[in-house]
C-alpha cells in the first residue's frame, strides 16, 4: 500500500468515530414537561440523527420553571467543557420571567448574556422554537409540547443542528 494512502484510509477511519457532544438548554419544554424524558424532542432529535449516521450526545439540560435569570445563573455549569452545539430555548425562560416580575427588558438582557457567555466558549448556538409551534402540537395548557409535538420539534430542528455539525460558521 503506497505510504500516501494510509493517512486518507486513517482519516476515513476516524471520520465515523468522531462525536459531537451538544446540550439542549432550557425550561420546561426542553425538559419534557408532561411527557416522558424519551418523548421529549432532545431524546427525539439524538435518535434521528443517529438514524442519519451522525455520532451524537444530546444532553437535556431543561429545568420546568426556569428562568431567564436562572439559566444565567446556570449556564457555564450546565454546558460542559467539550460541547460543540447548544441548542436554545429561548421561550420558556421569558414566559416563566413574566410569571416572576422579570420584565422583557431584562429578560432580553439575560439572554444576551447567555448567547455571549455560549459564543464565548467557542460553541455554536441553535435556536429552539417550541413557542412558535402550532397549537395542535401542545398539550391543553398551550404552552408545552405534546409528545408528537416533541418529535415534530425534533424533526424542524435537525436541519439547523446538521448545519452546526457539518459548517464552520454559527448558524445563527
């Protein structure tokens, strides 16, 4: 075997042991309230792109009731060193601010705070749109998602997640 090919043959090698390690980061529709922990759209996601031949850890770090002001106070211990992506809640913590005399303007500010803090690591940002979802994909509370709300979640997001895994750019 000429000397040139082994590198290329290492590196093919490799390339399907490489693994993204990325941290979905959020309230309650990220924890998977009213559903179980496998139903909720990070444990769906994870699964779909493995389907698809990607080596990933989606790790769930939703908390029911968070924050904007909260997920501040737990951003750099909840997002471990070696994450590639994190994909963000951005709904849940400002309906829950409004639950708890946050205003918007602070909200906002938190959130800026977060995104710095995340970019600041080097790591890639996905947005996540649970509130934008249609009303037929929520539970009666219109806020949290239902299990095939979860999966649809999973589905519109893999996109913008094989984006981050496979470009060197943010997709933001």
């Amino acid at each position: 075997m000429p000397r040139l090919l082994i590198p290329i043959y290492l590196l093919v090698a490799l390339a399907g042991q490489l693994s993204a390690q990325i941290v979905a980061f959020g309230a309650s529709n990220v924890a998977g309230a009213g559903v179980e922990l496998q139903q909720a759209w990070p444990a769906q996601l994870e699964k779909m792109l493995k389907a698809q031949g990607y080596n990933v850890r989606i790790i769930n770090a939703g908390v029911n009731g968070d924050t904007t002001a909260d997920m501040l106070k737990r951003v750099d211990s909840a997002i471990p060193n070696g994450t590639k992506i994190v994909i963000l809640d951005t709904g849940g913590g400002f309906y829950n601010d409004s639950r708890n005399n946050i205003t918007r303007e602070q909200g906002e500010k938190n959130f800026a705070a977060i995104k710095a803090r995340i970019h600041a690591r080097g790591i890639k940002i996905v947005r996540e749109f649970s509130y934008r979802m249609s009303p037929k994909w929520k539970q009666p509370d219109q806020i949290h998602l239902t299990a095939d709300g979860h999966k649809e979640l999973a589905r519109l997001l893999a996109p913008f997640v094989i984006k981050a895994l496979t470009q060197p750019t943010d997709p933001e």
